[in-house]
C-alpha cells in the first residue's frame, strides 16, 4: 500500500509510464490483431452500403429512363389513338354522305317514277274520258237521230244533260 501512498496522477514515475506504454502497445496489437477481421467486415459492410447506393442509384436513373419512355409511349399512343379517331370520324362522314346521295338519288327515281305514273294514269283518264265522251256522244246522237225522227229531241238532251250531271255527282 506503500506503493500506492506515493502514486500522484500529476506526477508520474518512469517505470509507471514504461510498464503503462508496453502494456498500451501489447493491447493495441492484440485488439488490432482482433479487429483487423471487424475492420475488414466493416470495410466490405461500407463496400457493400457504397455498391448498392450505386446501385440504387443506377436502378433510379433507369426508372427515370423508363418512365421517360413510358410517357413517350403514351403520348404516341395518344397521338395514334387521336389519329384513329379522326380516320374514323373522316370513314364515318363519306359513309354519311354516300348514304344521302343514295337516298336522294333513290328519291329522285321514286319522284321521277311516281311522276311518270302519275302521267300515264293521267294520260289512261283522258284515253278513257275521251272514249267516254265518244261513245256518249255516238250514242245521244244516235239517240237524237232516232228523237229527231219522232220530233222530241230538246226534251231528251235536257233529260240526258241531267242524267250526266247527277251520274258526275255520284
């Protein structure tokens, strides 16, 4: 204990530091002996932290990459799909159209069709009114010849006038 009661931290003795730096170097080789192996497996951690940071980052660039590509995709995409539309639309106009010139065209025909018949019909009436008005006529001449021998031919073509005029009326 003797020892001890001379021992002051301020004022070390020669031995004590001898003994004091041995023992510090002993120590530091052995620990850097044994953490030799924790550097190196800190040393490959911090390699391996650094090679997947790269990573991570290359991993980013190529995301941007991708999602530039992918609104270049969507955008052309956009691009055909208006385009499309407006072929479509343009399909869609002619097919309208034809389809007005065929109707007005079959329109025309019906018309012109229509018109003709009328025409015929027309024409059909006249034949007919006409040869009505032949045999009417041949007949009330007939008649009158036959009258005109007997002498009451005004009383008949009175009497006939109205006949027709009723016969019309019905």
């Amino acid at each position: 204990m003797l020892y001890l009661a001379e021992f002051s931290v301020m004022n070390p003795s020669l031995g004590f530091l001898f003994w004091t730096t041995i023992i510090f170097i002993l120590v530091w080789l052995v620990l850097g002996s044994f953490f030799k192996t924790i550097k190196n497996a800190l040393k490959a951690r911090e390699h391996d932290i650094d090679s997947a940071l790269q990573s991570a980052e290359m991993a980013r660039k190529e995301m941007a990459l991708l999602q530039d590509a992918q609104k270049n995709l969507e955008l052309k995409a956009s691009e055909d799909r208006l385009k499309i539309i407006r072929e479509a639309e343009a399909i869609r106009d002619r097919i309208v159209e034809d389809a007005k010139n065929k109707a007005e065209e079959v329109t025309k025909t019906l018309l012109e069709a229509a018109k003709l018949e009328i025409e015929n019909r027309r024409k059909e009436m006249e034949v007919s009114l006409f040869n009505e008005v032949g045999k009417l006529s041949v007949d009330i001449a007939q008649q009158i010849l036959q009258i005109e021998l007997h002498g009451k031919h005004e009383e008949f073509v009175s009497r006939k006038i109205s006949e027709l005029k009723q016969s019309n009326l019905n």
